[in-house]
C-alpha cells in the first residue's frame, strides 16, 4: 500500500495492517513520506480513531524504530511512572531516587515542559552541571550501579515519536487517545521495564480535563501495556491544584531537595511535611504499585508500610544526591544554590486580603504564569528560564490570616514579576469554611497482573 491508500483507508473509517503500520513508521523515519502525507494519517487518526490491534501495531512499530534497551539479570527489578503531565508535578524527581533506595532500577527518559505542564528534563537542567543527555552506555551503567538515571529522549531512542511528535503538535492532532497511547508507550516499551506505572492527570490543568476522558486514555494505555508483557497500573489523579509547594523548574527541584530532606528527619504524618501531603500521597502510592505488581509486596497496605519506612530514612535524600552527582551534578554548587534564596532577579509576595480557608488555588492559573515568565515553553524550540516560576504556595485546607503569606512570585525583572503577582491573586479563593482537599487519587484504574 502507499502513503495516499494508507490515508484514504483511515479517512473512511477503515483498518491497517500491522504490515502497514510497520511500513509507515519506517517510511517516516526514513523520510520517503512527505509530511503533508504523515499529517493527512494523523488528522484522518484524530477523527477516527484507531482499533486496539492497529494502536498496538503502530506503538510496536515505534518502539522498534530506534534503539530498545535490555538488563543485565539481577534481583532488581526494572521498572518506571510515567505522568501525563501537570503543574508543580515533580513527582518523578523524589520517586525515582526512593525506586532505587527500594532495590529497584529505573531507566526514567523523560520529556521537557510544553505549554503549562512542566517537563523533568529542564527542572534536572537547572542543576549546576546535571546533564540530561547520557550516552546509552553511561545511562545504562548508571542505572546498574546507583539504581536510578533519569535523561532524555536521544536520537536513536524511538526517533518516530520524534518525528510525529513534532507533526502532531504542529496539526492539532496531539488529543487523540490512541496517538498519545502510542506515543507514551513506545518510549516506555523500549525502556525494557517489566512494570510500570502511570499517572494520567485529570482536571483543568491537564490535557485531560473530565475522567471520561482521563479514564478512557488510562484504559488505552494500561490493556496496551498489559498485552506486552508490562505489569501495569494506571491512576487517574487530581490536576486542579498544583502539587507541592512550587511551580517552576528551580523552584521544583529546591522543593524536591526540601521535601527528600525534611522526610529523611522525620516520621510519617510529621509537621515538616505537612506542606507536600500531596505529593508525598502520589509518591507513595506509585512506589507502592510497583511493590505490588513485582511481587514484592503482598497487598497495598503492606507495599505503603515498607514504601514509608524507606521514605522517611536518609536513603532516598542519599541516592538523590548520588544520582545528581552521576549525571555530572557539581553538589557544592547545588548546595549553594539551595542557600539562597532566589536565583531570579525580582520577588515578589502574595497576601491574603481576608481572614479564612484556603479553597482554591488554580493550577492552570499557576501554570500559565510560569509559562509566561519564560519558565515553560509556547512552542517544543523555546528556551526555558529555569529561575522563574511560583514558590511557598499554601494548600487548599490551610487557614489564613490576612496579610499572610500566599505565594511568592520568582521573575526576570519588576515589570513582569508585578504583573504575574496580580494575576497570582486570582488564582487563591479563600473562604469562611475549612475544605478538606480529597488527596489526588481519584481512580485506580486497573488493578491488572499479567504473566
Ligand atoms: N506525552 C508524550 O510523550 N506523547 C504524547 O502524545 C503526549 C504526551
């Protein structure tokens, strides 16, 4: 079949092989289909979608068009999370190193930040000396030897997601279950991990506004990566506040460093983390899937418990600073960094005007601010300002006192740090009575151990 049948069949409604989805990847990796064809498929794909044999067949044929990973045999084993993407959403940076401190190994390629949602990528970036760009043999003998390596996506690594990627982005064509299925999953897939788990966000800050929605891309990815031999859970969690203390690629990782260090000297349920309730449920709870799905818990209750007792120890603060150090982390000057205050040129507070509880505060707001401050990125070529973004946020449930602090606003000048401060203060909604924020988890999508 050619490039024009292939798009005529899926326009009408039709079904392709899996010997033309491999044809189609190959020839888009090898450049013999235009990209005014490849658009036409994708578009023809948004509006029709896609059976699930046909998703699994391109998702294969994807991962296979570059380079796959495989493990030496060990007692550890290899596993990851992926997110769909959010506001403040840091959770990879404290799981992986807690993964690993829990005798795991996590080949994490991640992805950078895109419109409001944040990419782990650019916050590593903002390290001194991190590097995100390993070759596949250190990032293998990283993994190996610390346990944990979180890089990006290379040249070889499932170069037609790169390709489609950038096309889809470029047509409107990125919302379309199957198309972010298969996206997500041929990464994943060529990490060679025997299980995963993931963490689709659900609300007004994430791609997936409504849980129809975020169910049904949860559902797609997790039969899929389940038929290939992955032991896989999906989670349907709350994208409506952002998660943490701060927004913003610094800002992310001090609030990472601050969280790994105030639970390596506390216990469970402490004042010091009372702050990150929100991001200490979702690190726990996907680290707990992952005990569960190895094997090496027999229950959720008990996968918490040890996921806990590992949590608040001084072993994942430890493999943190051992994995930044690895990827070429100068750890004095990181220190140094947390030293201070700011590393951006103005800050700026935002009070409360009256006295009650906190009953909102607008992740999508957050998040469009950071963007805008030049901490995220309107197109995949921007830079990003890693300085800038929003710190010391309070949670929804918190009481305030007017005049207390809300948030701080981190900026690259007066004018602009002003400007964001304003627009802040329509994020946060305070009321006369307490709301007691439900926690992130809304749906356990599936409980599912194949093999
Ligand atoms: N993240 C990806 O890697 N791919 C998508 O299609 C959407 C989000």
């Amino acid at each position: 079949m050619n490039a024009l049948a292939w798009i005529e069949t899926k326009r009408d409604g039709g079904v392709l092989s899996d010997a033309d989805w491999r044809a189609f990847v190959r020839a888009v990796v090898e450049g013999t289909v235009p990209d005014y064809q490849i658009s036409a498929l994708l578009m023809a794909v948004y509006f029709r979608g896609l059976s699930e044999a046909e998703t699994a067949a391109l998702t294969l044929a994807m991962r296979d068009s570059g380079r796959t990973f495989t493990w030496p045999g060990d007692s550890r084993p290899v596993v990851d999370k992926h997110s769909t993407g959010g506001v403040g959403d840091k959770v990879s940076l404290p799981l992986a190193p807690l993964l690993a401190a829990l005798g795991f190994r996590v080949p994490m390629i991640s992805g950078r930040s895109l419109g409001i949602t944040g990419g782990t990528l650019d916050k590593l970036e903002s390290i001194p000396g991190c590097r995100t760009r390993l070759p596949p043999e250190a990032f293998q003998a990283q993994v190996q030897e610390v346990g944990c390596a979180i890089v990006g996506q290379t040249e070889d690594l499932v170069p037609a997601d790169r390709k489609l990627y950038a096309l889809r982005d470029a047509t409107g064509t990125v919302p379309s279950v199957p198309l972010i299925t298969s996206s997500i999953l041929s990464k994943k897939l060529a990490e060679g991990i025997e299980a995963l788990v993931l963490d689709v966000k659900c609300g007004r800050a994430a791609f997936m506004r409504d849980l129809d929605s975020a169910g049904a891309l949860a559902h797609s990815m997790l039969r899929l990566a389940t038929a290939c031999g992955v032991r896989t859970t999906a989670l349907v969690t709350a994208m409506d506040h952002p998660i943490g203390r701060a927004a913003g690629n610094w800002l992310e990782v001090k609030d990472t460093h601050e969280f790994l260090v105030a639970c390596a000297e506390s216990r469970p349920g402490s004042d010091r983390t009372a702050g990150w309730n929100d991001l200490e449920r979702l690190v726990v709870e996907c680290a707990a899937h992952l005990l569960r799905l190895t094997g090496r818990a027999g229950g959720m209750d008990e996968a918490r418990e040890q996921v806990r007792a590992c949590l608040y120890s001084p072993e994942p603060l430890r493999v943190w600073r051992r994995m930044l150090a690895t990827q070429g982390a100068d750890l004095d000057a990181f220190e140094r960094a947390l030293g201070r205050d700011t590393l951006a040129p103005c800050v700026r507070e935002v009070h409360a005007v009256e006295d009650g509880w906190v009953t909102d505060c607008d992740a999508r707001i957050v998040g469009e601010i950071v963007r805008d401050l030049g901490g995220g990125r309107r197109k995949a070529e921007d830079s990003v300002d890693a300085r800038v973004g929003v710190d010391r946020l309070v949670k929804v449930g918190e009481k305030v006192h007017r005049g207390d602090l809300l948030a701080r606003v981190h900026g690259p000048d007066a004018e602009r740090t002003r400007a964001a401060a304003a627009r802040l203060e329509k994020a946060f909604r305070i009321g006369t009575s307490r709301l007691h924020p439900a926690g992130p988890i809304l749906w356990e999508v599936g409980v599912t151990v194949s093999r």
